[in-house]
C-alpha cells in the first residue's frame, strides 16, 4: 500500500474526486482536467500529481462508487422483508447513476483496471449473496438464483439508462420492474452463471 498522504493533500484529492464527479454527472467522462482543476480552484500541477493519468481518476471514482454500494447493501441486509431489501438495493444503485451521466458511462464502459473489479467482486459479492439467500428462505427468489443474475440485471437496466437518459430518464424504472418480475418467476434450473461472469460484465477480457 502507498504511504497515506499528507493531510492537506488528500484534501486536494477529495476536493478534485468530488469536483469532477460533479463535472462529469452532467458533462460526462470527457471533461478536461483544465475545467476539473479551475473548479476546484487547484492548479495543474496539483491535479495531475493527485490523478498523474485520467485512468487514475476514473479507478478513484470506481472505487469510491463501490464503497457506496456496499453501504446500501449492508443497509438493504436490514430490512425486514428480504425481497423488499433486495429491490430496494437495485433500485438506489440505479437511482445514484441516474443522476450522474459520467457514473453510468464510468460502470458500463467495460474498462475498469482488473483489479478494481475483482476487489469489487471479492467485497460485493457476498454481501448480494446474502441478500438473495434471505429472498430464498422466504420464498421470495427461485432457488436457483445468483449474484450474476443481479449482475446481468444491473447491466440490462443500466443500458436502458443511457439509452434513454435524455428523452425518457425514468424509463430504468419500469425496465427494472419487468427485469425483477422475471427474474423472481423465472426458472433458473438450467446450469448457473460461470463464477467469472460478473468480473467480465464489467470488465473487458481483452485488456
């Protein structure tokens, strides 16, 4: 691990993270780091010392949007109601990327850094484990059912999104609606996902 950086520096990179997300909610990923910068009301030097390579940025934005929905999963494990936890905890992943266009691009464009995605599947994926085995034992979910079938779904949903991002935004919803009642009556008896499904959803294998 890299030595935690001085206090004042990682307030310059929490204040750059935090300014380009705002930036990029509306402008999307493209926005220049001369305009992140001049937001901030850092210099450029500061900017690429904190984030040296825009990919650097974009993996600081992953993780943090991770550390978000880990929260809401643990959140969701709290409802009484198992299925209503479940659906809860979709449905706030996608209302975070509705309102930012840069998140969406961000977590659909397939070319995260390896490793982030696998640190995001170790951490996450037994956290939606857990929320899909309470759905079972209450008769809620087919016990067939996998973390890869959310998965699938998070993307499914998440493309009619930016589809229709500007000319329908509420669309997600309903498309959301119709995934999750499928998927709660489907039958998944067929042989399940491959373990690195989820990891290749989000991730190009080729890079």
């Amino acid at each position: 691990m890299p030595p935690p950086l001085r206090r004042d520096a990682e307030r310059n990179r929490q204040l750059l993270l935090r300014t380009a997300y705002d930036l990029m909610a509306s402008a999307g990923l493209d926005v220049p780091y001369e305009d992140i910068a001049r937001a901030a009301g850092t210099g450029m030097g500061t900017m690429y010392r904190r984030f040296p390579q825009r990919q650097d940025l974009l993996d600081a934005l992953f993780s943090e949007h991770i550390e978000t929905v880990i929260t809401i999963a643990e959140q969701a494990s709290r409802y009484d109601d198992a299925w209503a936890g479940l659906t809860w905890f979709l449905e706030r992943q996608l209302e975070i990327e509705a309102q930012s266009r840069g998140l969406g691009e961000l977590l659909r464009s397939r070319n995260q850094a390896t490793a982030l995605v696998r640190r995001a599947h170790e951490q996450m994926t037994p956290l939606v484990a857990g929320l899909i085995a309470r759905a079972v034992r209450a008769g809620q979910l087919p016990a067939e059912a996998t973390p890869a079938d959310f998965a699938a779904v998070h993307v499914m949903v998440g493309s009619v999104m930016d589809a229709s991002r500007t000319f329908a935004p509420q669309l997600w919803r309903r498309a959301l609606t119709i995934a999750l009642a499928g998927l709660r009556h489907a039958d998944l008896s067929g042989d399940p996902p491959a373990e690195n499904v989820i990891d290749r959803l989000y991730n190009d294998p080729e890079k």
